[in-house]
C-alpha cells in the first residue's frame, strides 16, 4: 500500500495495514528497523508509543476524511504522542524519513486501500 500526497508524491510506498488489536498493539516492536518508504499503517489509531522500539520513527496522524491532522518527526524510544482525537489513521515510518515532505492540513490517500 503507498501513501500519496494531494500533489501526487508518493511519501511511503511500502506501508502494512495493522487493523487488529493485536496488530496495532505490537505495531513494529519485533522490527530492528526500517527501509526509507517502510512501515505500517495503523487503524484505527488517535495516539501512539515508543516504548520497548529499537528505533526513531516519523508519524503522521491523519483524518477519516484523509486530512493530514499532525506529523511528529524523529521520535525516539520510550515516548508517547499527543492524543489526536480526530485521527483514524496513523503511519508510522522510519525516522528522519519524511524531512518535512507533508504538513498538517494536507489532503493524502492510500493507494490500494481495500
């Protein structure tokens, strides 16, 4: 699955849908890693943690209506995000991969979403 921004620029293109209880609570914790363009997208999703993660991720909470609602770059092990009470998706990616390549209020969409 890819995440598209409202220009057309694919910002992750190698993304996992974690739907289940199960899925989004383990989320990426038996990851070491991630490539540039990896991760996951979870649903639904208003606040995430970094506890127990081996490694910093970028995030981008965004909206049933597919309006980017906050993204947190770099963070580190060991933390937890603002709840997003708005929020029904959240990607989470490697970190320092986004660079500031997508902002709050963007439109984005996910390719080969079901």
């Amino acid at each position: 699955m890819k995440l598209v921004d409202d220009k057309g620029n694919i910002i992750a293109d190698k993304l996992e849908m974690k739907d289940s209880f199960l899925g989004r609570l383990t989320g990426l914790l038996s990851r070491s890693g991630l490539k540039d363009g990896e991760g996951i997208i979870l649903n639904p999703c208003t606040q995430i943690h970094t506890f127990f993660m081996r490694f910093n991720i970028d995030v981008i909470f965004i909206s049933k209506d597919f309006k980017v609602i906050a993204v947190k770059e770099d963070i580190p092990p060991w933390r937890l995000s603002p709840l997003y009470l708005k929020a029904k998706y959240t990607v989470e990616v490697n970190g320092r991969y986004l660079k500031g390549r997508i902002k709050e209020g963007q439109s984005v969409r996910f390719e080969g979403l079901i």
